[in-house]
C-alpha cells in the first residue's frame, strides 16, 4: 500500500458517517480510497478531513509513542482484518506486535464480586503465563483484573478502548492504562481526544472478539456487555468460555446460562489449556504480503465498477436513490434490528441490488447498523 493511499484510507475512516461496512462498499465500487475521494465524493455523507489534519492526527500519535494501523497494511492484525466489519484504521499505543500474538479475551462484570475478580486475576496470569497477550475492556471489575493479572505474569495484555487512547476512562484506571501502555498495547478505533460515549462501547467489543481467538466471561449478569462481546465471538468463529457461579447471585447469570447453550465451563487454567484449539495462521504468526485479507465465507462485495469519460468530468446525472430497490429495502426495515439475509429473502432480489440499497440508505443517514449484520432504520 502506498503512503498516499493510506492517508486517504485513514481521511475516509475519519469522514462522519463511513463506517467499516460503507468504506468496503464504496472500494468495491471504486478500487481504491483515491478513486473514492477523487471520483465518488458525491456518494460520501459529509465532508472527509483535508490531509493536513490526519497527518497532524498521525503526528500527534507517534509524539505519545503510539501508530496508527490502517486495514490493507502488512502490520495490521489478520485475525481483525478477517472479521466483517474490521476497523478501516485504529491507534496503538504500546507494543503493537502483541496484536498477533495470540491475544485471548477475559471480560465480565464491572459490578464484580471479590471472588470474581481474584479468579480473572488468576486465570489471565496463567493465560500470561502461556504467552498470549489477554484482551480487554479497561472496565472496572471484571476487565481490570485480567489487565493486572496478565501484567503479573510472565505475558502482556492488551486494553480495547471506546474513547481515544490518550483518555483514561473510567478515571479510576488512568493507573492501570499507563502501565498498560508501557507493557502492553492500548487500542481504539475513535481518533485521539474522542471522549468516551455509550454507543461506542459495543463497536469496542466486536473489536475484543475480533482480535482473540477465544473469549471467557467472569461474572456476568443477564443483559452485561460481556454477554454482547460472547455472542460476537460465535459469529466471528471463535470459541466462547465461562465460569459458573452460584444461581442465586444475578451477576452469574449471564455465564450460566451461556454454560448452559453450549460454552465450555472454565474453572482453572488447565480447563482453559484443554480447550485452547489448534491456531490458524491468523493467529499468532506472521503473514506476508500488503494485501486486504480475503472476504468471510458469506460476506458479500461488488465488484470494481467502470467509471465513464461522463462521471470523471462530473457531467453524469447523480444516481438516484430513490429507485424500487430503495424503497422496497426501506419499506421492510422498521426501528428493530433485522438480519441482512433474512431481509435479502424478504426482498427475493439480488443480494447485490439490496446491498446496494442498504449502502444508499446508510449514506442518506437513514440505516443503522447493528453488530451481527443486522440493520435497522433510524428512528425519527
């Protein structure tokens, strides 16, 4: 990849309104982020940031000691790059190769018992002790005893971020996030002084699942985060641990009952050691190249579309949204989220032509997109 598509890449993931999704949307359609903010500036929802303001972004990253990791770039994680909507760029700071390095996800319960947090302190050292790096959220409880566990042992660990890395959040960690950067990595995919807002936590968790090849809960109550972060690691293909607690305690729940679907019960770090699989080349080592990693099986993307003498003059008609495909797309989506296969075979069209919709809406500013590829229109 070349420096200058990489800046543009970066000013894309920085334009209001383009998400991971829309961004593969609009390169399908136009081979590359150049062609997109040359030629197809008329499709984006607002204006995308001039050069000078990324590349003071970029700067001002590398003065804290962090990078920021464009996707399609040979250092960014393949086990990330693979999940469906992967991060079009995100920030580091601290020792970026711990991103490959089998990273493993303990999360749970911010509200957590005593036991609870001596028993994730205890299994993330053994898991640091193994030589993975243990993935999370930076959350008081559950989450900030696997970060210290893991910086006990002989390992690192990794804190996902839904504010900008230089934000300590909540304050009572700003410790705890130093050290983590000197020790280990931080991560976020909001640009450096986002402050912390609560829609930004579960784009955070998809980013946790995606980066460990396995995910186990400690202490979670019926509708916890955690529980999110857990069913993102199914459809994302990794595998999904809990521990058991009592029933009578809510803040066990949650991990009960993911016991009970299915999820291998977690006690000791012998259990977790039993279930730890045989690790695909994602995972842990190196991968050549600086190419964009192949689609999930089943995603789905359009393919490069020639552009006219007409459009690269601006002189062709704007496309209109408006079409059948539009509107039939919108007539079926309500404020409940809905899977985009089941809405495909409500629609009995071409998955092509509903994506396409569902990308027009999305620039309109009328779709909402909602882990587990499910979309829903925004309300009001």
């Amino acid at each position: 990849m070349t420096a200058e598509e990489r800046l543009d890449r970066l000013r894309l993931a920085r334009t209001r309104g383009i998400g991971p999704q829309v961004f593969d949307r609009l390169l399908g359609r136009f081979g590359s982020a150049g062609a997109i903010l040359a030629e197809g500036c008329r499709f984006l929802p607002s204006a995308p940031p001039d050069s000078g303001r990324v590349m003071a972004e970029i700067a001002a990253a590398e003065d804290l000691g962090g990078r920021i990791m464009v996707r399609g770039e040979a250092l960014y994680p393949p086990a990330l790059a693979a999940i469906a909507d992967a991060p079009v760029a995100f920030t580091v700071l601290g020792h970026p190769e711990l991103l490959r390095a089998t990273p493993f996800a303990i999360v749970g319960s911010r509200n957590a018992s005593g036991n609870g947090r001596r028993l994730a302190e205890m299994l993330a050292r053994g898991v640091a002790d193994e030589g993975m790096a243990v993935v999370s959220g930076l959350a008081r409880g559950i989450d900030a005893a696997a970060h210290r566990g893991a910086l006990e042992g002989r390992g690192s660990t990794i804190a996902v971020l839904g504010c900008g890395v230089d934000i300590a959040y909540p304050a009572e960690n700003a410790e705890l996030l130093e050290s983590i950067s000197r020790m280990g990595a931080v991560v976020s995919e909001r640009p450096l002084g986002a402050p912390p807002h609560a829609r930004q936590f579960p784009r955070r968790n998809r980013i946790i699942a995606g980066l460990s090849w396995g995910v186990l809960v400690v202490e979670a109550a019926e509708r916890s985060g955690s529980l999110m972060t857990a069913r993102l690691a199914l459809e994302q293909g990794r595998e999904v641990m809990a521990v058991p607690g009592s029933p009578a305690d809510p803040r066990h729940r949650g991990t009960n009952r993911l016991i009970k679907q299915g999820a291998a019960m977690i006690e000791t770090i012998e259990d977790l050691r039993a279930e730890r699989p045989p690790l695909s080349a994602e995972f842990g080592h190196p991968t050549g190249g600086d190419m964009l990693p192949s689609p999930q099986v089943g995603a789905r993307r359009i393919g490069p579309k020639r552009v006219s003498t007409e459009e690269k003059n601006g002189t062709a008609a704007k496309p209109s949204r408006r079409d059948a495909g539009y509107g039939s797309v919108a007539a079926l989506l309500g404020p409940e989220p809905l899977l985009v296969d089941e809405l495909i075979r409500q629609c009995q069209g071409n998955a092509a032509e509903v994506q396409d919709a569902l990308l027009d809406l999305e620039l309109d500013g009328r779709l909402v997109r909602h882990p587990g590829n499910r979309v829903s229109l925004e309300e009001g």
